[in-house]
C-alpha cells in the first residue's frame, strides 16, 4: 500500500499529460480495413520478400506501412546477422546512408525558419573558404561561379558539386582530398573541397553530390552548435527517434545489423556489425550519408513530414516551408533528375525527389506528389501525400539496388480501396 502511495502523484502525472504532448508515445497501429486498405491484399508482401531471400538477393529486410498516421503493415523477414542467425527485428540499426540528406535538410529548413539563413544566401555567407569558387571548362581555365552557389542550391542538388565517384576531370579532386573521411571535421571537410572547382554554374543544371554534406556545416555556422546537438535538440529527442544518430553506442551494437553485397549469385557479408566504422563516433558528422537508424525512428521523421510539419501535438516545420520540401524546385531548364539514369518525370524540392508526371519510362507506379529517396545500402522509403500513405523499406544490400521498392509498391498502391 505505501508502494501504491508513493507512486500515486506520479502516476497521475502521467496521465494528466495530453497525449499530443508526449513526443515517445508509439505510432499508432490499425488494422488495414479501418484506414481503407485490404490486408489481404497487403499479405502478398510476405510471400513476396520470402522469395527474394530464397533468390539470394536479399539477406534480411523490414517494412512499414503507414496510412492516415497508423500502421498497418509492419514486418520484418530473414536475418540481421546470417552467420550468426539473428533474425532481422523490429528495433534493428541501419546505416541509413542518404535517407540522412532529408533530416539534413529539415534541419536547415528550421534554421531558415528562424531567421538564421536565407534559401538564396550564397554559401560563402556560412563558409567563406569557397570565396574564390570556380566552374570548371572543356577547354581553358576554369572560370568564376557566377552566381555563387546559395542555399537553395544547395537543398535540390543544383550547386555543381560532385561525389568524385565518377570519371569526370573535377572527381579527381574530391578523390584526392577525401571529403567523405570519417576523421575530418565537417570544417575540415568544407575547406579540403573548397579549391575544387564546381561541375557548371550554379542553377543550370542538377547532380548528386556533397551538397547536403555541406548542409551540416552550415547548420553549425549558423546555428553555434555542433550538428549531431542541433538535431538531437531539435529533432531527434522531440521527436522520440530514440535509435537515431551518427555512430551506435556500445550498449546498442548488437542490433547493429551487417552489410551484405552482392557477388554473382551470392551475398557476401562486406561488413560485419561487430567490425562497422558506425560503431565509434566520427569526427565527420556526415548530413549527406552519416546516420544511423531503425524504421521505425525513420517513419515517426517522415509522418511528421506527411503531416505538414506537425507530430503527435508539436510543430516542427510551418506547412509552407514542408511544402517546398515536397514539391519540385527544380528550375524550368531541368525537367527530370538524373543519378545513373534519367528518373524521368521526376523533379526535386528542398529535401527529396517528387514525382511530377506518370512518365512510364520510369517508376510507372509511383502517382503524381509521391515524394522520396533511398540510401546506398538500399534502404528506400516513399510518401504518397494524397494517399495519406508513407512507406520505409530496410535493408543492407550494396550495391544500391531497386528489388524491394519495386517488389511491395504496386502491392502496397493496389491494397489502398478508398
């Protein structure tokens, strides 16, 4: 009874507190039929995924559907460690690798909306050593940036700057200074890069590079923290994304799941969990490729998202600035993305990439507004603003590849009724 006594005020406490207001609160479940989907349909996931791991081409994987802010589906199939036969679980790390680029940019888009940048600042107003930036040319010297790349720029790919993963003459500089180090700071990694000149001036055109990398530092030149507080702060704590950050804690490791690549007809385990660089802390808190997570952190980020910027009672971005996030920015010169292929029919905003036509030349599923992205290890995740629907897949599979987005979409766009 004096146990029951002592704890009394505080449970009552508890429960006096709006549920809005509690940001751990779980995503909501529902069965498929209340929020308008058939979970008969949703089943053919299962069978689904089970032969892509009998095909070898895939170890493990995880998905969640969510409709109307609940979750409908949710499951995961094969192993986290195959040698070790650890299933793949609910609460399972990932190196999430790009899908950090979207987080990035929310970051900067809460510091643009408290007035700490402007979209159209150049860059050298938050990192001055591009000062002297120029664009390189076919034939002669390359020549000054005109204009200066800007934030926005920046947001939708469209600063100039490379990854230095290609043959191009500009890769050569960002192989020989190393960006992407673990060891460099996200300041020594801005100025390592500032003396490389850009792929074409500013605006013209669009390609994926280290632009969101840049981001980062950016959030901490105008912000005055470090970047892993900034959205820990704001972010990641209020958000209840309790799994989320740029290396794994000791305490969390064995949930780390391995890398696996494909070799032929066989998937070879490339990176061990209990050997993984995500195990320590970088002094390269990457924006473009660092974090880690589980799905369900990743979902409880993108429902927020979906919501227009509001969470379980909390606003972290005003419904206009989401909006820019969500729907192509892309300048009239640019009628589609390219990364390996032209994605036709598919621009970006300040965040992710948007589906602006039914172009069949490419991802022929994906209805007009769906918004989305991936990361390298082949984890994807897609938002279907006018099917209330967000989904996220996990994996670890390099090299990137499309199987289970291509696999469960149609299934999950044919499950929805009303």
């Amino acid at each position: 009874m004096k146990v029951i006594k002592a704890i009394l005020p505080f449970l009552i406490l508890c429960l006096s507190v709006p549920a809005e207001e509690n940001p751990n609160l779980p995503l909501p479940f529902s069965t498929p039929e209340e929020v308008g989907m058939s979970a008969e349909i949703l089943a053919k996931i299962d069978p689904a995924i089970e032969e892509l791991i009998e095909k070898r081409k895939l170890a493990g994987g995880s998905v969640l559907v969510l409709r109307k802010g609940k979750i409908v589906y949710q499951k995961q199939f094969g192993f986290a460690n195959r040698t070790s036969k650890v299933p793949m679980k609910k609460d399972t790390i990932f190196r999430i690798y790009s899908m950090t680029k979207a987080i990035t940019s929310a970051a900067v888009l809460m510091l643009y909306e408290d007035k700490k940048l402007n979209l159209d600042d150049p860059i050298t107003r938050f990192l001055p050593e591009f000062a002297l930036l120029n664009v390189w040319q076919r034939r002669g010297d390359p020549i000054p940036a005109d204009p200066m790349p800007t934030i926005r720029d920046l947001l939708r790919h469209t600063a100039g700057f490379s990854y230095g993963w290609g043959g191009h003459p500009v890769d050569r500089y960002y192989r020989r200074f190393k960006p992407l180090d673990r060891d460099k700071t996200l300041e020594e990694m801005s100025r390592s890069i500032s003396g490389a000149p850009l792929l074409f001036q500013p605006g013209t055109k669009w390609n994926y590079g280290i632009s969101t990398d840049l981001l980062g530092r950016v959030v901490e030149v105008a912000s005055g923290e470090t970047f892993d507080n900034f959205l820990s702060k704001r972010l990641f704590t209020p958000l209840g994304m309790v799994d989320t950050g740029f290396f794994v804690p000791a305490g969390k490791a064995n949930r780390l799941a391995d890398v696996f690549q494909k070799k032929g007809i066989f998937l070879t385990n490339s990176e061990p969990a209990k050997d993984s660089p995500f195990l320590k802390k970088p002094a390269n808190l990457s924006g473009g490729g660092g974090l880690v997570s589980t799905i369900t952190d990743y979902a409880r980020f993108l429902q927020m998202i979906a919501n227009g910027g509001t969470f379980q009672g909390k606003q972290y971005l005003k419904e206009e600035t989401v909006k820019l996030m969500t729907t192509n920015q892309l300048p009239d010169q640019i009628p589609a993305i390219s990364l390996g292929q032209t994605r036709h029919g598919t621009g970006f905003g300040l965040g992710f990439n948007v589906r602006i036509s039914r172009d069949q030349r490419w991802d022929k599923h994906a209805p007009i507004g769906e918004f989305g992205w991936g990361g390298m290890a082949s984890t994807h995740y897609w938002v279907s603003p006018k099917d209330e629907l967000v989904v996220v897949t996990m994996e670890q599979t390099i090299p990137f590849n499309w199987n289970l987005e291509r696999l469960i979409k149609p299934i999950v766009y044919e499950a929805i009724a009303d």
